[in-house]
C-alpha cells in the first residue's frame, strides 16, 4: 500500500474520498519522455506540467471524406432557408384570358401570369425550407477525432492551465482587453477557438467582442470549429472533459 501511494504521489494525482467512493482530484502529469505528452502553459506562456493525450481522440486516422460529410452536414444546418421566388399565383397580373382560345392566328394564351411570359410566375423555384439534415452520432464524432488528430499533428493545438478572465467593476471593454492580453501572450493570432468547461459570462462575453475568437463548451465542437481556425485552445478542464465525450 505504502509503495502504490508513493508512485500516485509521484505521478502527481490526489485522491479525495466521497462516500463510498475515491475519486481523483485533477489529472494526473504525463510520465517524462511520453511522445503523447503536450506542454501545458500558464496564461503567461510559461510551462507549468506536461499532460497526456489520449491516442484514441488525438492520433486517430483523418478521414478526409468522412470530415467533409461532418462540415457539410453542420454547415447545411446553420442555412436559414428563408428564399423564395413567386409562382404564377403570387405574382401580380389579371387572369383575364388576353384573347380568344381559337381564331386569331396566335398562340392560344390562359392569362399574362403564364411563365412562358416576362413577368410571369418563376416555374419550380424556391421555396422555404429546413436544409437540416441528420447524421450518425458516432459518425460526427468519428470526424471529430479525425478533425482533431489533423490539427494536432499541424501544430495548432494548445493546451493552457486556465483562462483567467474575470469579471470586474470595469466597463467590459476590459474584459476584452484581458483576453486579447493572454492570447497575445500566447502568440495566438487570427481565428482561434478556446474550448473550456462550462466557461464563465466573462470569457464568453469577451470572446466575442474579439474577431475571429469563438469560445465553446467541450459538449458544442464539432469538426466545423476545429478546422475553422489557425488556433484550438484548450484548457485542462476543456480537454479532460472533450476526452471524456469522445474516448
């Protein structure tokens, strides 16, 4: 007993007792020379430890096609399907026939509303409609992982400590300004996407007075977020809990 407790100690995790059961307390360090491991930093670019990726989220195949079926398929949701075109119905004009059926030489004609004519009805255009559409769940997560191994292996993943952006009697303007102090201080530069666990008003509000800067929860990524970006900023509770949903 004394031995396992020296090498939990060692590996850095603390176990807390909650009624019957012992649950660990924070993640526990990456062993030293793990080829998985990736530093964590402070919000001031300093390496504070070193973590553990999970192979199965972080080092799966990219499947390039099944990755375009995931984007696709949320950017085909995001459409508002709001356009539309007037049929012969809708469009203005009498529904007098202009002349007799049969007898004049010309082109028998039931009213000016006709679409062979200018000004006529538009004949199968488009009308209102949900482009939303449905895909396996273990497809989209698939893609997800895929999305991450990519980005990863790219050299745009990040993993911070925490994000200290904190609500203040100050204008929230401020709050803007405490963010954008961090990601430059992190050399994060253009579109980024910071993923935190349950994010507070503050990150949310001033991540998005900052352009190009989407800040979400571990349960809302997708594959579209992840490649939308030069920068995936995740923070320890972020990572642990996207491990979790997808591994």
């Amino acid at each position: 007993m004394a031995a396992e407790k020296g090498k939990k100690a060692a590996a850095g995790e603390k176990t807390v007792r909650v009624g019957e059961k012992t649950v660990r307390s924070r993640r526990p360090r990456a062993p030293k020379g793990d080829p998985s491991a990736v530093p964590v930093l402070s919000a001031d670019n300093k390496q504070v430890s070193e973590v553990a990726l999970s192979p199965i989220v972080f080092e799966a195949k990219v499947n390039q096609h099944l990755i375009y079926e995931a984007v696709k398929q949320y950017r085909a949701g995001a459409r508002r399907g709001t356009h539309m075109t007037k049929n012969r119905a809708l469009v203005s004009g009498s529904g007098r026939k202009p002349w007799r059926q049969k007898g004049t030489g010309r082109a028998r004609v039931g009213e000016i509303r006709t679409p062979l004519w200018r000004h006529g009805g538009t004949v199968f255009g488009p009308v209102p409609r949900d482009y939303s559409y449905a895909m396996p769940k273990k497809a989209r997560a698939a893609a997800l992982r895929a999305a991450l191994s990519q980005r990863r292996s790219e050299g745009a993943l990040k993993v911070v400590d925490t994000l200290p952006v904190r609500m203040q009697e100050k204008p929230p303007h401020r709050l803007t300004q405490q963010l954008k102090g961090i990601l430059a201080k992190l050399e994060v530069e253009g579109k980024a996407l910071i993923v935190d666990h349950e994010p507070t008003d503050a990150l949310v509000m001033s991540g998005r007075n900052l352009p190009g800067v989407t800040v979400l929860d571990p349960s809302h990524v997708t594959a579209y977020h992840v490649l939308d970006c030069r920068h995936v900023l995740l923070t320890s509770e972020g990572l642990t809990k996207l491990e979790e949903r997808l591994a």
